[in-house]
C-alpha cells in the first residue's frame, strides 16, 4: 500500500538523508565505550550530544539522567502528542558501544566512520546508535508528511548508557523514573531482522535464569582406591544432576519446568517454517557440527521459543596433566535456564531448587544459588501495536514483513515488568552487520526503510491504538 | 599350636630385640624422602646401610641396583637355600619414605627415632623400613631355630627406593633383572592388618585403568541464548557420559566392563563378614557422609572385590564468579576404572572406548587416552604359598589369621606378570600407624610378631610347597 503520504514522507528522508548521516556520523565519532572505565567521559559526551540532537529536532524535553552507583548516563527525551486520546509510545535504545580498536582487525578506524557501497562502517552504526538515531529522521518525516506541530502518539525516548555493560543500573534507573517513563507500548529499536530480502518484526525474547549448584562430598579429597566404589562422589553427582536434566527427548525433565509455558500457535509454527531457513547454513553460524534438541521442534522453534536448560560450566577434582586417583571433595555446576512466556522466575528457581534436592543421594550436601534472572517477553501476534509495527514496515519495505523471535535475553523485559506495557522490537540491522564485531556497519538502504517505518509508525498507532480499546 | 621350635624362636628375638630396635633406629634416621631430589643422596645411603646389613645378615650377595632414567637406587640380595627341591620366594618392600617435617605438626624430629610406650615414632617406622627390616631378625631367627646354615628357601630380597614416587623405574628395573629375580612366589611386606587384635593376610589388590576423555563441540564458546536448545553441549555430553557410567543399581554400566571378574566365593564373603567393621567408623575415615556403591555388596565387598568407575576430575566452560551465559566449546573428564582379578586391561579399555563412541550424539567429537594401567592380583585362599604364611603368622599370632584385600593398586601386579609368580602379602603394620601422615609409628610387640612370622615362614614354605605341586 503506497499513500500520497508515503510518497511525502520518501521525499522528506530523501531531501535530509545526507544531513542525517553527517550527523549519525558525528556521533559515531564518539567512543562511548561503555566497559572502558577510562572513557566514561565519552559516554558522557555521547549522551549530551544526544540530548542536544534530540532537542533540536523538537523534543521540548531531552535530559541526560544520571544512574545509580556512579553508572553511566541515560537520555531521557519527551514529546507529548497533545491529542487527549493519544497513547504513549516509550522507544528504547543505547547509546554505549563495545569496545573496538583498529588492531583487532578493523579495515577502518572504528570511530571513524566510511561510507562504501552503501554502507556505513563504525563501531556503534548498528549497535545501537543508527537504530536509535533512525527515529529522529522518521519523526521529522512524520510530522512533516503530516504537517502536524507534535507526533501523533505521546512519544518518549530512552536510550541507555550501560546496555554493553549488562545494564548494571537499567533496572534501578526504571523504576526511579517509573512515572515519567510510564507508556502504553514500548518500542525496542536494539535489533535486527532476518535479512534484507526477508524484512522481519521481532515478537518476543526469551529469559533468563542462572544457578550455581556447589555439591560436597568427603570433607576432602579421598583416595579413590581406598575409598572408590563405597562412597558418593560429588564429580559423580555433578554429571548425573546434569545428565537427568533431559530426557531421552531432550526436554528438561524437571518437574514443573514446562508449567505455564505459552505454546507456539499454529499459525507461528506456519510463519517460522516460512522463512528462508536452512540447518547446515544455520551450523556454520553456531560453529556446530550438528543441531540437537528438544524432540518435536524446529531449530527456530527450539532457539526462539522453547526454554532450556544449558550448562555453562562445570567443575571438580583434579583437572591438571596426568592422572590423580582421588574421589574429589567438591563439585561445580553453573547452569543456566532459558525461559520463555508464562515461566515464572521464582516458580522455575523452587522447581529447580527441589529437584535438585531429590536428586541427589545421601551424603552430598548441596548449596544451590540464583544470581540474576531475565523474564521472558513475547507479544501476541494480534496485537494492536504490533499490528501497527508490521504495517508501518510494510509500507516502508513494501513487502510481507514476518516474525521472528530472539533467543537470548534482554533489558526488555525490565521495561516489561515495570512499566507494565507491552513490548515490541522495531530494528533494521541484519546478521552480517557485525555487532560486536570488527568491520561493524549499517545497511544506509535498511536504515533508511527504518526512517521510512518510524515515520508511518506513530500516525497508524494513534489510529489504530483507540479502535483496540 | 605353640612348638618347642617356637619357643627357641621367640627366646631369640627377645635376645635380640634390643639390638635390632637399635639398628633399625639407625636406618630411620636416614631421610631416604625419595620425592625430594635434594635427598636423593640419603635415599643412596639409605639403600647402601640396607646392603651392608644384608650381608651382615649372612646374605651372599647384597647390591645396590641402579634404576634407569637416573632414578633411586634399589637393593638386591640372595641367599640361596642349598636344598635342590628348595622354593624360591621373593620378598620385596621399600627403603624410600613419605616426606615429613617437625613443622607439618609431628610431636618429635620425623627422623629421630623415639620409643614410647611400646610404640616407634619415625617416618618411615611402618611405611616400610620397620616391615622390610623384621625379616633380617626373622631370618636369623629361623636358622638359629632351626640350625640351617641358610634359609630352607631360596631367599631373595628385592628392596625399592622410589615408591613413595609412584615406582616410575620399578617396572623396567624388575624386566631388566627379571632372571635373578626369578621366584616361585612373591611376599610383599608393604600393607598392613585389619588392627592389633585382628590379625590378618591381604590376598589380592585391585588394578587399575585411567582415561582421559576430551570432548569439543562448536569451535568456540557460542552465546547461549542465541543457540541453547539446538546444539549439543560438550559439558552437557560429558555429564550424561558419567551418569550413563552406572546403572541404577550404581553398577558399572559399560558393556563387557564386568567380563571375566573373578566373584568372591561364599567362604570369602563370609570371612570379610565376620571382621569387626562397622559403616560409621569407616564413614570416619572416608571422610564421608553415607556409603554409597554396588547393589547387593558390602561396604569391604565393594572396595576390596568389586571393579568401580570413578570420575577424578572434570571440566568444562566458565568457572569462575558469576555467570557466563554460554555453550562451552570443550568438555573434559579423567576417569579411572579399579578392576579386579579376571579383568584385563586391555579388553577394559576397548569397552570404555566404544562405550564412549555409542554414548555420544552427532556433532561430539571427542579423543580419549589412556595414560597408564596396573593390574589387580589375587592369591586363592587355598593357595598353598597363603596357607604358609596363614600358618607362621597364627603362630606368631597365637589366633586365627583373617583375609582382607586392598582397595588400591600397587606395583605388586607388576612383579606377578613379570615374574609369573602369585603375589602374597605379608604386613603387621595397623591403620593407626599413621602411614604418609604425621607421628608416623610402629607397634614394636607387633613388630616382634612379624619377626617371629618371618621366623616360621620360610620352613613351613619348603614342607608345604613341594607337597603342594
């Protein structure tokens, strides 16, 4: 569906797109690494050129808020719609970066951003500054097509200053500033789709919840010929909890793992089984060398939308060269839980903390700790919002937009939880982007589609937000 | 049954227990610690003091036995019997010590003998000087008892300097020398008794198979939650490996594993019943919690008569604080196998590999290595050699002589297949003797007792070998 208006709005982004990637430039030329203490100062000055950005692009509020424990700076901006009815969009971004230097292998200097064949390279470009800073262009576009004064939805913006350092204070942050922060929807523009040709709009992530599990068994290391055979041995019990985590099915076998779990629909089911999908493709990206998993599922099925359990390290006894014939005292697991919509934290950590107990045999003594826990976030495909998203893509990429989930974890989920708004991803970046990476860059086609969705965006949720109601 | 000739033997060694308290003092004060290679020169003298008094002994022949690589010298020495029909018997012990130090918490100088209350406190009073040297006393005994100008077998002494150092030297000293070793039957004088007041003969040791087991999966750590759920885990594989070890009867659960294992007999297991052993007490020593092994066997069933599969040692992935939310590249066990009479290592081996093999999912691959072997022995309760020592020492003993076996592995089993000869064991050393710990000790009326064995043995040896064939 082109409208007059989608024409309008393609001529705006086409008239400021050069301005608009000198600017995105300038600020990629900022280093705002956020896990090198010595560049603070950079993420500093990356937040108040933000804030400056935005306010000169309308915002009447755009303040730089600082976080707790002597963290690094959000931006927090806001422009409120004046229409009474109109809902109240929060977008997410971060405007910290990884790490990056020329020596790792860059073709380029990092903070120095080229443009080759339609791509800018630098560090951030994708991760996540040319993300967030697609919304500026899109809402000038916006009110431009629409010749309005104020967006037509309530807009806010936050974009953090710690995401590549884990968020150590993202969720402290909300919650101080629960009330201005407070939104109907939350947009999250910090990922990515399937691919250029396969534009998609990301439903869901998964959570997270880890343990370490400490087993003892004799009071120290005991010689194995003594004393083998007669005596439980913790390294022993260590891999028979792991092992009894699955079943020959390879579905976690703990008790009420599964309870509450929101099923794939068979219409998601249909549409993942749509995408260009293809397992050997799919190994050489996950440097496997054969895919394993729960029994009855695809590959985007298990990575997207089933929980896990995984270990992420294990250890006890003797580890050096050659052999040592003892029973070890001690044994280690550090497993993680991977969860997803309708799991609950704190019922999934008692469901593990008992099993575990039952598992194990007379005479280990276990200590059993959950450091930290991401809840999982998913939104119905019949969402209004999400409705909105997929048509505002559609327009801007003229084509179907499909769905995709992601499998990790993040600070959605806070937002989520606190806000108690539904959240949605809206992101252009592809898998060849290399966040994280060397060589890290924006498609400028992409990041112009992104422009093109964030301008529909706000007019067709303000549309459509009421008629949900 | 107490005869006149035992009367003769024990008025001997009463004569000449002071003097041989004396000399074996000297030895002790020689700090033959065969770990420490600044004392490599004292395990020299060490095994020089023990072939001067050999062949003040009246030994024929006493050498001092270089070992390759460098290694610690042993001590060799003959005395033929002079009767044609003689049997040659093999007594081998070791001259080297655990280290040991004032400091480590010893109540007196490790290596300055002192006699308290019927006790000698040295290193190396039981383990093994103190064990080796009460056959000297026991062999003058037997011929001023008997009037024999030499033993009534043809006594050979092979006398280790680096046990305590795992015997890296011993194998390849035994097979260059394998001719003048030559023996009909080996007595190791290196073990203990069941206690004071139960004195007993150790009939067989168990062997040993070590492996190590490395397994890789994705070429690199990858992201957990972009991946869990669709890859194999090598930690998780090397887990399930280990559970898959045992049964649910905590039988070793490896195909053949139990091929050829030589069962106790009901005599055995009514024998190992009726020693006074009590699971609490043993929980004590095993520094333990609860028993746990094989279904259907005793605690001293299971650590003296039945194969095990232990894990010393296993890793894989992030060990260190916190979390890391990753699928391990590498995994990693070591585990050793104790086997017992009937197994061989070879065939262990061989089913441990393709156990392995059958056990891991696509995508696994892995490398195993076994690094070393012992092998178990066992002497039959009616083995006419065993009966003779049974009878010296329920002489010496004045009650009946009992059987255990030995949970660990020794270098006994290398002697018994170069030799061809079967393995005996005979020892008055007791669990409190505090073998490789501290205020190491010998129970001097205990002592006295192995004299006085030593003394009967070797008559009894040449009546009942010959009758036996």
């Amino acid at each position: 569906m082109t409208t007059t208006s989608d024409s309008a709005v393609r001529e705006f982004i086409a008239e400021h797109r050069p301005a608009f990637l000198d600017d995105l430039a300038d600020w990629l030329r900022i280093p705002s690494v956020s896990a090198d203490p010595g560049r603070a100062g950079e993420v500093r000055r990356s937040a108040e050129w933000l804030a400056d950005k935005l306010r000169s692009t309308g915002f009447p509020v755009a303040e730089v808020w600082e976080t707790e424990n002597g963290g690094l700076p959000a931006v927090f901006a806001e422009w409120p719609s004046g229409d009474a009815s109109a809902p109240t969009v929060l977008v997410y971004g971060h405007h910290d970066v990884q790490p990056a230097a020329r020596e790792d292998g860059w073709d380029t200097d990092p903070f120095e951003p080229v443009v080759t064949d339609g791509r800018m390279f630098a560090r951030g470009a994708a991760d996540d500054k040319g993300q967030v800073f697609f919304h500026t262009l899109g809402l000038r576009a916006h009110l431009a097509a629409t010749g309005r004064t104020a967006p037509a939805v309530n807009l806010k913006l936050l974009v953090e200053g710690e995401e590549e350092s884990g968020s150590p204070n993202f969720a402290a942050l909300i919650r101080k500033h629960a009330d201005r922060l407070a939104a109907d929807v939350v947009i999250i523009s910090d990922t990515g789709m399937w691919s250029a040709d396969t534009p998609t709009v990301c439903t869901g992530m998964r959570g997270l919840a880890d343990c370490q599990i400490d087993l003892f068994g004799p009071s120290q290391d005991i010689h194995s010929g003594s004393f083998g055979g007669a005596v439980p041995n913790p390294a022993t019990e260590a891999a028979r909890l792991v092992a009894a985590l699955h079943d020959a099915d390879r579905r976690v076998a703990i008790p009420g793992f599964y309870d509450g779990v929101v099923e794939l629909t068979e219409q998601e089911r249909e549409l993942f089984a749509e995408l260009p999908f293809d397992d050997t493709e799919w190994l050489s990206v996950a440097k496997s060398r054969a895919t394993l998993g729960e029994q009855g599922f695809s590959t985007l099925e298990r990575i997207w939308a089933r929980p896990t359990a995984e270990v992420n390290g294990i250890w006890g006894g003797y580890t050096g060269p050659g052999g040592k014939t003892i029973i070890p005292a001690e044994a280690h697991l550090k497993l993680s839980f991977r969860l997803v919509a309708g799991q609950d934290v704190e019922k999934v950590r008692q469901a593990v903390a008992a099993w575990v107990t039952a598992q194990l045999p007379a005479g280990i003594r276990h200590e059993i700790v959950f450091p930290g826990a991401t809840r999982p976030c998913l939104t119905p495909l019949d969402h209004p919002a999400l409705q909105s998203v997929v048509r505002a893509m559609g327009r801007a990429f003229e084509q179907k937009i499909r769905f995709t989930r992601e499998g990790g974890s993040g600070p959605a989920a806070d937002l989520q939880d606190v806000l108690g708004a539904p959240v949605l991803f809206l992101g252009i970046s592809v898998p060849s982007d290399g966040w994280h990476s060397v060589n890290e860059k924006v498609e400028l086609d992409l990041l112009a589609k992104g422009v093109e969705t964030s301008a529909y965006l706000w007019g067709d949720l303000a549309e459509h937000w009421n008629a949900a109601d």
